[in-house]
C-alpha cells in the first residue's frame, strides 16, 4: 500500500505561527506527545527535524520538505543539533 500524505483542506487559510525554534530553544511540550485541535506544517529553515505521530509515520522534515500535521492526532518532534524550525497553525476561512 503507497502511503498518501495528509493535505491541508482548501478552505483552510495561514494563521498564528509558532516563533521560530531551535534544538535548545524548542519548547518541552514539542518534545513529548501532545495534539493540535487545527490543521497545522511543520516547517524547517534549517538542519532538519524528526517528526513521529501515532499513526507510525516518522518523516524526517528538512528544508523544502513540509509535514502535514493532522489535528487530534498525537505527535512529537526531534529536532536535529543544527535545527531551525517553527509550525505554521492554520484555521477555517470566514465566508
């Protein structure tokens, strides 16, 4: 079976952004499984982050190379020494 990433749904716009992180800078509660209620990327300027979810998938996000975040599913990152990344939370656009 060919694994299918997740997409962001169309009617969903950019939100709030996390600042931006580094390995020391990343908040604990990135480190450990937690979930998000949105849609949400996670996205990397530099080095390259580990990315787990419960679903088993482990993707490696590096520059140029996003990782979908499904809201309610639990996840955790592992970024990398020479890390810099921030997630971009999105929400529903008013119609």
């Amino acid at each position: 079976m060919t694994f299918v990433p997740p997409e962001i749904p169309a009617a969903a716009v950019p939100g709030r952004r996390t600042a931006t992180f580094t390995a020391t800078t990343t908040p604990a509660g990135l480190l450990r499984d937690h979930l998000t209620a949105v849609w949400a990327e996670l996205v990397v300027l530099a080095g390259s982050v580990l990315f787990v979810d419960e679903t088993s998938r482990r993707i490696t996000a590096t520059p140029g190379r996003r990782v979908t975040i499904v809201p309610r599913t639990r996840h955790h990152v592992e970024p990398a020494d020479d890390a810099e990344f921030y997630v971009q939370f999105y929400e529903h656009a008013e119609r």
